[in-house]
C-alpha cells in the first residue's frame, strides 16, 4: 500500500544533529508511528515518504530551524529562585519541568486559561534566580533524519476517534 493521507504509518528512524551524532533512534525508543497528512511530520519528511511503499528507506538533512524551529532569545527567561521549592536540587545543565502560565501580550493573566507544561534547561542557579532556556534542544540547528517504512495500513476509524481526541486536548 503506498503512503497517501490518512494513513497509518510505522518508521525505524536515526535523528542525527548538525555534527552527525545521534541524538534518538527508534533502535532504543521503538518505532514511530503517525497519520500521514496531519502535519506530525515536518513537511520535507512527509513529502518525501508520499506514495512510497514498505521497505522505502531515505535520508534527508532539514535545514536549520525546519524542524525544531528556529533559536529564539526570548525563550532565555529567568524565574525567581523563591518560585521552586526551598529543598530542590537545581544545577546548571538539567532539563527540569516548568509550569507557563498563559497570559496576553501585555503578560497579563487569561482567565479560565490551562496552565501549560514544558521542559526548560537551567543555564544558571543563583541565590535570587534560575535562568532557563525553553528552547528545544535542537532550535536553530540542521538535523538529519534516516527513515524506513517499516508498514502502511488503513486507520481504522476506533483508533482514528482516539488520536482526534489526543490531538485536542
């Protein structure tokens, strides 16, 4: 069956960075797997794999900023160190877990607006501050991923209903 969209797609994957080495490998995370047409993938990825079949294996360099967008300043922010727990362990160079409260340009708060999770790097612990930096790891950079197909199937309709609800929450 060849890739086409709304399709079910299952990937063993390489991603390699700007220097070559290996960040993730479905070799160690298991295969991917997405819908072919819902934009999961960056487009260069999915064009590349329409209409191909089981058993197509490609390699494609993105661009920088293609695939992890690109290294944005504003993603450097600083949080008051009082804002963690007195107790925690924070050192440079850990991803740690933050809470982003969502509010308007002016940053003030959005009534009734969820609260969103995201990782952030600690880039410096001070008695007063944390400084962080949001951006993926990858922001800015090219990266290389090396892909096969390992199957194409119909998304039965079950399993379809349940990534729709994943995807909207």
């Amino acid at each position: 069956m060849k890739i086409q969209d709304g399709l079910l797609v299952l990937l063993e994957y390489t991603l390699r960075d700007a220097k070559g080495e290996v960040v993730e490998t479905s070799a160690d995370d298991g295969p991917m797997e997405y819908v072919h047409g819902q934009g999961d993938l960056p487009e260069t990825i999915e064009a590349n794999l329409f209409g191909q079949e089981r058993g197509f294996e490609f390699s494609v360099t993105l661009p920088e900023g293609e695939a992890y967008g690109d290294y944005n300043p504003d993603g450097l922010i600083s949080v008051p160190r009082d804002s963690f727990p007195a107790d925690a362990e924070i050192v440079s160079g850990d991803w740690i877990e933050i809470e982003i409260e969502p509010g308007d340009e002016d940053g003030n708060p959005i009534e009734n607006a969820e609260a969103e999770m995201m990782e952030a790097k600690v880039i410096e612990v001070s008695a007063d501050a944390v400084s962080l930096d949001a951006n993926h790891p990858l922001a800015g950079q090219s990266v290389t991923f090396e892909m096969k197909v390992l199957s194409v199937e119909v998304l039965d309709e079950a399993a379809e209903g349940e990534a729709s609800e994943s995807e909207a929450k």
